[in-house]
C-alpha cells in the first residue's frame, strides 16, 4: 500500500505542476477515502498535503482545518513524529487565525511549545519554538494583550540570541519594537526597542543585510512610524530615502528578471524543436546556460521558499514575498505590494509638509495604483463589499484598504492645501463610498471621513457645517490627539463666524486642549493650539499675549515640524500682529516671508490674507503706488479663489458632503465583525496630515488653514 501512496503523491504533484489543483487533491483524497486502511503515518502526510494545497491555491479554509483536525488526532497515538506534529499545529494555527477562531488558534500554538519543552530535538526544535512564538505573539496583539505578546517575542529572542542566528534575532527585536509602537505605555520603552533593534541591525555584515529585503523594509518602517510619532522628520527623512531606494533597485531587479525570464522561455522553447541542427542547438544550449546563471545571480534563494504563503484566493509566486524570517517560521508582515504601497505613501507624508506636492501626488498615484491591482486579485472589484469577502482573502483586503483610505486623506489634504476644492471633494467622496462598502474594516476610517469633511466645509466658508463635522469627528474617535485636533479646528472655525458668541465657544474648545497640550508625544497639538490661541487673543485685542503664543509656536514649528504652510500661517497673524502694534518694519519682512511660501503651496485663502495685511500696511506707510499694485493682485486672487469655490458648491457632491449627516453603513452581524478584525496588522497608528483655514467671514480680511501630522491610525492587526 505504501507504493500506491507514493503513486497518488506523484500523481498529485504532477497535476500540481500543472495547474490542475482540483485534481491533485483529488489523488489524495483517494488515500484518505480508500476502503483499504493505510497506514497512519501515510494518512497523516496526506492530509497534510492537502491542506497546504488548499491553503496555498484555494479559500477553502474550512476543509483544511478538518483534514489538520484528522491529522492531530491520528498524531495523539503517534509517540514520534516531531517534524509532521509541529508542522500540523503551524498549519492548524494559520487557520484557525483565517477563520477568526483566536482562542483556539492560541490553544493549539500551546500544545506545540509544550510538544517542544518535552522533545530534545535540538536546532530544529529551536525554531519550530520561533515559529509558535511568533504566531502566539501575534494572536495575542490581535486580542489586545501587548504585555503578553512582548513576554513571548523576547523569550523567542533569546532563543534566537542563543543559536547565534542574528537575522533570527533582528526578526524578534523588530516585532518587539512592531508592539511597543502598538502599545506605546511610554517614550523610553520604545526608545529602548529603538535602540536594540540599531544594535542587532549593525551586528549582521552589511552584505548580508542586503540579502535580508524584508527584515529591512520592516526596521526602516518601524523606525519611520517611531520618528513620525515623536515628530523628528528631520531623521526620518533619511529612513525614507534608504526604504526608496531599496524600493526602486527591487523593482529595476524584478524587471529584469522578467525579461531574462521571458527570454529563457523562448529559448527553451526553440529548444524543444525536433529539427533543430546541432551547430544551433548547441548555440541555444549556451545561451540558455548564461540565461539560466544570470537568473541565478538576480534570484539568489529566493525560490527556496519551502512553503511559500498565498492570500485568499490571489495566487503569490516568490517575487511577491517579502520574507522576514526562515521556514519553518512564518515571518512575513506584509505582501510586497503593500510594502511599496506604504513606502509610497511615508514618502508623501514626509514631503508634504514640504510643500513639494507634485511628488506627493505622483506617489500616491502609484500607490493607489499599487493597492488597486492587488484588490482586483483578491477579487474586489465594483460591486463587491465586505460581506461579499471570502474568510482568508478579508486580512489581506483590510490592510490594502486602509492604505487606500490613507492615500485618500493625503490626497484630500493636498487638494485643500492647494485650493483645488473639486478634485478633494472627489477623493472624500471615493474614501466615504470606501467606507459604505466596507464598514467594519474602515471602522477606523468613520472618524477621518467626519474631520475631512469639516476641513472641506470650513474651505467653502460653511462654518457651522464645519463645526458639526469636527465634533461628530471628535466624539467617534477613541485617539486623544485626534480629538484634540478636531477641537481646535472646530474652535477656528468658531473664530472664524467672528461673533462674540462664537469666540467664546472657541475659548471653551481651546481651554482643554492648553492644559494638556504638552502631555502629548511630539508637538503636533501644541503647534496647532499655540496658533488658534494667539490668533483669538489677537482678535481679543490681547496684543502682547497674542505675540508671546505666537512667537514660541512659530519657533516650535520651524525647529520640529518643518510644515510650510503652518510657519506661513504663523507668520501672517505675527504680520497682522505687528500692524496691530504699528511695527511696519516688522511686519512688512514677516508679511513678505509669509506671502513667498503662500505662493510655494498655491495657498489662495493665504496668500489673499497676507495681500490684505500688505495692503493695510502700505495705507498705514503712505505707499499710494504699492497700496494700489497689492490691490489690483489681491482682486485677482479673491476672484480666482471665489471661482473656485464656486466650482465646487455647484457640484452634485457639495451638498452631501457639507450636509449635518453620518455616511451611514451597512452593518454586519457579529461573526462577520469577528472575522473582519482578526488579520494581520500594519499596527501602528499612521495619522495623516491634516489641514484647515484660519479666515473670517471676509475673503478680504483673513483666512488661512492649518495643517500637521502625526502618527496614529492604521489600525489593523499584526505584530
């Protein structure tokens, strides 16, 4: 019997290599169905081969689990076995994760640590010990246990520092780092981590952490989303250069691979030809052996992958991968496309603030370009929502949809910085018809919607529109800084109405905010606070006040923050400050500062309020010629950005946006939530720029908008 075996094995990987999936499980399935018993072992290693062919070319998660099941329960009478016994507890852990089964997946992770604490099987024991860890970890950061998940990864670290296996260290150190980002309980820890993981990093040859793409991608993302939060884009900077780098000379690797692949192919093509003489078959031969070496030379292992990882029903070959540890270990984080879907997307964040706007849109162009091929092979395409997702493609699909929505806000962002009202209402409108589709995945995403639409208000002068889109805003999120962010903007658009009414309600929403400003990570919250402030103490005729708010916030911006368009709105009320205080000398060098980097974002609220300040002081100086030149241009610029807004109150989308309504959702039954908050994780929180206008009711008066970054959403589930 065990030849017949052997004969349906061959059998199922020759219809394999075809492509004929259903067949080969089928010649498998034979051995398990037979009316002769096999042996148990020969059952075992059958089951086992079906599930990791269903796992690998199918979403038939179910009927894998129940062939892993079988196989653990023939294993139990089973003594040995120590290599199929890990391998079917791995395989049942994935997907029992699949399926949202969490507890049990934990259970059965548990059962092999305690296999492995009784079994002396050395190196090979030390890692299936990684890869239990590694999985245990990560369902305990699905469950919010970050304590716990930090316990397992650092005993699995010193196993790894044990078997001096640096890369299996840095794999450890990095998915520490990965949870504390998560957790974030206090600067120092993180930092900690930080530096563990620089020391790990360093200690591999530089030649061979090349080699190592994923551990690299994965430590220099890390180290961005740290330096984000504590908002040093100064070295953030340098991280983001070198994942970019690494980005593109992949890619330039990968073309080149396919086309030395294409070429070989046809080759081997011109190969098979009967007719062929030996003078060109021998020429053939030749080039196919240089064809072949130079593969070899681009590829090195990566087509060793063992087991390689598929998602759902999308099919991944080993350019895909992005490995972060060895079999048996599943240490992959992320599939490549959404690697360079997100290096994309921290390279609009970091220029941004920079004003360099053609790149950010270029880059989430690609991005979203990126992300929207991926769901189309995960089968998202129009029509198709959440509950229309199979159990194992809908992890995979949360996370390439919350980058989608995140390229969306910085869109929207850039938009509204630059004035261009239409193309933002466009982008807001495709994350809120993103978010109706899929509403338990984008969960996350109900609160940014709400303050995106309150900005977008807030251009088109809709005021209290804007206030009840930030407070709603405010009021879904659980992020303190998010809250705190939507307070202040709904406290400028208060200011804004120019009542006094209203100003006080904007001393109620700014109050807060003050006394906690400095509790929070990086200086996000109190830049913003410090310019609402010193801009109302302005209007209050609280002069000196005003200045020191402002002075001590426009330096806190330049210094750490590096955001144009705030330090130019810093600089407009400074302006309209000193002419308050009759210091024209002051005021016109501050002003013009402020009206150049205006002119650098296409800022119109901006710069018509610097031109309004301008033309005030040349009143004030006696300056008739320069009075009537800054006129005739702030005219200009008033009735370039009246037509504009115009444009955008008369599309179909104005309305519906600004309307004091939630987008509302379709919502899913418990065990669809269940399953749709269960996969992997991008984990750390990227909160994307904001941005929002300082003006009054007046065009010709004072407007402007403020806008910042920080860290803090994504949140979506892996260690």
């Amino acid at each position: 019997m065990k030849a017949v075996a052997e004969g349906l094995w061959g059998l199922a990987d020759y219809e394999e290599k075809k492509g004929e999936i259903g067949k080969a499980v089928k010649c498998l399935e034979a051995i398990c169905q037979s009316q002769v018993s096999f042996l148990p072992i020969i059952e075992i290693k059958t089951r086992l081969r079906i599930a990791t062919l269903l796992l690998k070319h199918s979403n038939n998660v179910n009927h894998a689990k129940s062939h892993l099941e079988r196989s653990q329960l023939l294993l139990k009478s089973i003594p040995s076995c120590f290599e199929l016994k890990c391998r079917a507890y791995s395989l049942l852990s994935q997907c029992y994760q699949l399926v949202g089964a969490i507890p049990s997946q934990k259970q059965i992770l548990n059962k092999g640590l305690e296999l492995i604490s009784t079994s002396e099987d050395g190196f090979s024991g030390r890692l299936w010990y990684c890869n239990f860890s590694s999985q245990l970890a990560n369902a305990l950061t699905i469950e919010g246990d970050h304590h716990g998940s930090i316990s397992v990864l650092e005993n699995a670290l010193m196993c790894a520092t044990q078997m001096c296996y640096p890369e299996l260290q840095m794999f450890f150190a990095t998915s520490i780092l990965h949870v504390h980002l998560m957790q974030w309980e206090n600067e120092s820890s993180v930092q900690d981590a930080v530096n563990r993981c620089n020391v790990i990093w360093e200690s591999i040859g530089s030649e061979k952490r090349q080699q190592c793409l994923g551990l690299l991608f994965y430590n220099e993302l890390l180290h961005v989303f740290y330096l984000l939060r504590i908002c040093d884009y100064k070295n953030a900077v340098q991280h983001v250069d070198k994942l970019d780098a690494a980005m593109k000379s992949d890619l330039q690797r990968r073309q080149q691979i396919k086309e030395l692949t294409k070429e070989l192919d046809a080759v081997n093509e011109s190969l098979s030809r009967s007719d062929l003489n030996y003078i060109d078959r021998s020429a053939l031969s030749g080039k196919q052996a240089h064809l072949e070496e130079q593969l070899n030379n681009l590829t090195g292992n990566d087509r060793e992958f063992s087991e390689p990882i598929y998602f759902g029903s999308a099919r991944r070959t080993w350019e895909d991968k992005l490995e972060l540890a060895p079999p048996p270990i599943d240490g992959e984080w992320l599939p490549k496309g959404a690697i360079y879907a997100l290096v994309d997307l921290t390279v609009v964040v970091l220029n941004r603030p920079k004003g360099l706007f053609k790149e950010c849109l270029k880059r989430i162009q690609s991005g979203l370009q990126t992300i929207q091929e991926e769901l189309k092979k995960l089968g998202i395409i129009d029509g198709v929502g959440e509950v229309d997702l199979q159990h194992s493609a809908i992890w995979i699909a949360s996370v390439y949809l919350m980058l989608l929505m995140h390229l969306l806000e910085n869109k929207v962002a850039v938009d509204l910085t630059r004035s261009e009202f239409v193309e933002a209402q466009k982008a807001l409108v495709q994350m809120r018809n993103w978010y109706i589709r899929f509403p338990t995945i984008l969960q996350a995403c109900e609160c940014v919607i709400e303050m995106l639409r309150g900005q977008y208000s807030h251009c088109a002068g809709c005021y209290d529109e804007a206030n009840y889109h930030f407070v709603e805003a405010s009021r879904l999120s659980e992020n303190k800084s998010m809250q705190a962010m939507c307070c202040v903007y709904a406290a400028i658009s208060y200011i804004c109405m120019g009542d006094a009414e209203s100003s006080a309600k904007a001393l109620d929403l700014i109050g807060p905010v003050l006394g906690v400003m400095d509790s929070f990570t990086g200086v996000r919250e109190k830049t913003s606070v410090l310019l609402a402030h010193g801009f109302l103490l302005m209007r209050q005729q609280n002069l000196q006040e005003a200045r020191n708010r402002l002075a001590f916030g426009l330096q806190t911006t330049h210094d750490t923050l590096g955001n144009l368009q705030l330090v130019s709105q810093y600089l407009t009320v400074l302006g309209n400050l000193g002419l308050a205080l009759r210091d024209t000398v002051q005021a016109r060098e501050i002003l013009r500062s402020s009206l150049t980097l205006a002119k650098k974002l296409n800022d119109l609220p901006t710069q018509i309020w610097v031109l309004s300040n301008l033309t005030a002081l040349y009143q004030q100086l006696g300056e008739k010629g320069s009075e009537m030149e800054n006129l005739d241009y702030q005219t200009k610029k008033v009735e370039d950005l009246q037509k504009r807004i115009s444009d955008a109150c008369s599309s179909s989308h104005h309305v519906e946006l600004i309307a004091k309504v939630k987008a509302e959702a379709h919502q899913l039954s418990e065990i669809d939530i269940k399953r749709a908050i269960s996969g992997p994780s991008m984990s750390v929180d990227l909160d994307i720029p904001e941005s929002i206008g300082l003006s009054t009711t007046s065009l010709m008066t004072q407007s402007s908008r403020l806008m910042d970054f920080d860290m803090g959403r994504l949140r979506k589930r892996k260690a």
